[in-house]
C-alpha cells in the first residue's frame, strides 16, 4: 500500500527514509506534474531547495521526472530562500515552482512545497488535485527513464531577488543611522543574502552559523528564543543594535532587541503595520491569522483600517497580497509579507523592515512596544503545544465541536470558527485551540490583557484540554 501523500497548510513534509523516500519523492513530483501538463499555456517549473541533507539529488530526480513529462525544469543550482524562489516564479512567469524543503522543521525532516504562477503556496482546491493525480498513480512504480543523463537549464534566483529587497527597504536609512547587526541564517537557505544586502550598502553586518551544516546544529533551524543564543552572544561581542534570524528556508523571521529580549513575532507584526501606515500611508488594509494577536484588531480599529482575518495557512494571507486588499499580512508563528511584495512569507524581508523601523524611529524595539501598548492597550500572547495519546485526541477533537458558554468561570461572549474553536471573553482576552493535520497535538493559543492574567488563562487552556 503505498504511502498516502498530503499536502498541508505548507506543503508535503516527512521523516527522511521513513516516508520521505524516493519512491514518494517520485510520485509527488509526478502527481504535481499531471496538475501542471492540464493546465493552460507553455509548461515551465522552477526546482529549488533549501540545505537539506540530498537536496541536490532530489532536485535533479525532479527535473528529470519533469521532463519526461512534456514540463520544462528551471533548476535552481545553489540552495535558495522560500521568497526569492517566490518572487523568481513572477519575475520568469514560470508555470510555479517545486522547492525540497521542510522549512523549520528539524534535520531528519525533508519535504515539498508546490507554488502556483503567481509565487504563492498552492491552495487547497490546487492541492487536492495534485493528491488526486498521486493517488491515481496507485501501486505503479515511477522511475526516471529517458531523461536520466540530460542536462537541464540552471538559473541564479538571488540578484533578482536582492534587488527587489533594496527597493522595499530603506538600506540607506539603515547605514545612515549607523546601525550595527547581527544576521544569523541557522545555517539555512537564508546564508549570503541579507548580509550581502546591508555590508554592499555600507551598513556593518556580521553573522553566525554561515556555513552548510544539515544537521543545524542538532535542532531544529527555527529563530525562537531558546536557540537564539549565539546570535545573542555575537550581539554582545559586537555592541549591535539588533539581531535578525531566519528558519531553514528564510520564510520565518526572529527578532532580538539591543538588549538581548527577544521580540515575539505577534509583537514584530503589530509594529511593523503602525510603522507601515505612519511612515508610507499605506492604508489599504492588514491580514493577520486567526492565531495572531488582537493588537492587530485594536490598530487596524485605530487607524479605520480594515483587517482580515483568515485561517491558519500563509497562502491565505497570500491570497489578499496578490489582490492589493492589504498593506501587511502576518502570522504568530513568525511569517510576514507587505504590500508590493510576492504573496509568500519572507523572513529576511521582516528583518530588514525591522531595522528600518529601528534606523528611522532611532528607538529600540522595546520602547516602541511600550508606546503601542499605549496606543491601544497591552496585549500579552502566548502558544503551547499538548502532545496527546491518539485516543486523547480523538475526544478532544469532538469537545471542539460543542458550543462551551464558559471557560474556568469566564463567560464566552463570542465562538469564531475561522479555524477550528477561538473562545473570546467579555475583556477581549481569547483562546484558540487547532488540532495539527498530521500528529496528535492540540496547538492552544492565548492571549489576556495582563501578564498575571496571561497566566490564568493559560492554566484554564490547558486544563480545559486535559480534563
């Protein structure tokens, strides 16, 4: 029986070896290349990958099987970021591309993501199809035949993709306020860019974990707090300013202030929108996952902007980028794109913004904050993981379709179903519970008013899950 292939909110990821094997690897790309062939127009897909242990034979295994399948391959020779392959897919009108990554996701992780002509994740109803096409396949072995030994186009994504940047940031801002940075790729796809970007534009920019390393340095490549130590301790010996970090793939951003805090993505998001709508008028709208903080409600109702809110998943965000709806989409877990920009999340775009922000207002991230909040209140989110038993999870996922008219004593005063069960309460705290599509874990978030009321509400969460 062969393996059943999903594609999630981004993409197909499994263990190397385990599910993510040749044989899969094959009937994806095959699968992709049925939907793709049926569709109108010349047939041209770009495959790229991140550092990932194989990638190199995976890609070329792709183009090959492309080929014989009447879909040209643009082969992307060196490891490139998740964006720059985004925006190369507009910029080459290319039929979308195929990237072998499994973005944050630990070493032992490989996958693919499908990208559509306009640079943006594919959307369900494209996804269904290219499972469809799998699935067709049935136990039929797929092997490359024909084109094994044929030599395919190569293409360069990164000075594109790195002078898009420099129009969207104001580099010379950067260099003029003197700002020291610290960049740290997590030896991922991100490595060479955005330092190249700031040294060539006279800003001072050092980075840590600049070489390949697949097994990223035992963990996962993720930019959150805990693995951010080095980049923190670089931050010190070099008196910088700011440190800007990137996922695997460099869709996802992690911030550190002058100090060494790390700033939470909810929190990244909400200022880069105030600094986007005072500094360049763009008022067209703002998009924010259903898991993203209120701060974002309360701005957007400042500013008589209209907001978005849409299920967990960039491509959704994607979707209101490519119709010019919104100035800035965002998402708790540390995705963000603006205005202008490809409809896919950009870690080293955030980042740069970020030092924008820093370089124009000439106040760290941390004061900022403290001005916000006293815009519009304070806002205090936080997400936690519950590792469940199958049985575990299969009752809680029938409590989350009952209508709970309280939560520890606090009366609900609104049920969103956006994306699966937000309990919102009469003091505009809230909860969110998402159950993940491949593993049993219920994913809670929480968001209160207070600190010491973020933790009561994230006790009453979490018991509400376990009891």
């Amino acid at each position: 029986m062969p393996t059943q292939i999903h594609f999630g909110t981004s993409g197909w990821r499994a263990v190397v070896a385990d599910q993510f094997t040749l044989p899969n690897i094959r009937r994806a790309i095959v699968g992709i290349a049925g939907y793709v062939a049926k569709q109108p127009g010349e047939h041209r897909i770009l495959v790229g990958r991140d550092p990932r242990f194989m990638g190199e034979m995976f890609v070329e295994e792709a183009a090959r099987l492309l080929a014989e399948r009447g879909v040209v391959p643009e082969v992307i020779a060196s490891p490139a970021p998740t964006p720059a392959i985004a925006y190369a897919v507009r910029q080459r009108k290319t039929s979308g591309a195929i990237n072998f990554t499994a973005s944050h996701n630990p070493p032992e992780y490989n996958g693919i993501k499908f990208s559509t002509p306009d640079g943006a994740p594919a959307l369900p109803e494209v996804t269904k199809q290219i499972e469809a096409e799998i699935a067709a396949l049935g136990d039929a072995e797929v092997r490359p035949g024909a084109a094994a030994d044929k030599k395919f186009e190569t293409v360069d994504v990164k000075p594109d993709y790195l002078k898009r940047l420099a129009e969207l940031i104001d580099i010379q801002a950067i260099a003029k306020a003197k700002l020291r940075i610290v960049v740290d790729p997590f030896w991922g796809a991100g490595r060479g860019y955005a330092q190249q970007l700031l040294t060539e534009n006279g800003v001072s920019a050092v980075s840590v974990h600049d070489y390949r390393d697949v097994l990223f340095g035992g963990h996962a490549p993720e930019p959150d707090d805990p693995l951010l130590g080095d980049c923190k301790a670089k931050m010190r010996e070099t008196d910088a300013h700011l440190g800007i970090a990137t996922d695997g793939d460099a869709d996802r951003f992690g911030v550190v202030d002058r100090d060494g805090t790390f700033i939470q993505p909810n929190y990244i998001i909400a200022l880069l929108f105030e600094y986007l709508v005072e500094t360049r008028g763009w008022r067209n709208g703002v998009a924010k996952s259903v898991a993203t903080t209120n701060c974002v409600n309360a701005l957007a109702e400042h500013y008589k902007i209209p907001l978005y809110e849409t299920p967990v998943g960039f491509k959704y965000i994607g979707e209101l980028i490519d119709r010019d709806k919104i100035a800035i989409g965002g998402e708790e877990s540390a995705g963000l794109t603006i205005r202008g920009h490809v409809p896919e999340k950009d870690g080293m775009l955030a980042g740069l913004l970020v030092a924008e922000m820093v370089a124009v207002r000439g106040k760290t991230i941390g004061e900022q904050l403290q001005a916000l909040f006293g815009k519009v209140g304070s806002y205090y989110p936080v997400r936690e993981n519950f590792h469940l038993t199958q049985q575990a999870k299969d009752n809680f996922t029938k409590k989350l379709k009952t209508e709970p008219r309280e939560l520890a004593g606090r009366k609900v005063s609104a049920i969103v179903r956006t994306d699966g069960l937000k309990l919102v309460f009469d003091d505009g705290s809230w909860v969110c519970y998402r159950l993940s599509g491949t593993e049993p874990v219920v994913r809670a978030y929480t968001e209160a008013r207070s600190k010491e009321d973020s933790v009561k509400l994230t006790e009453a969460a979490k018991q509400w899950v376990l009891e």
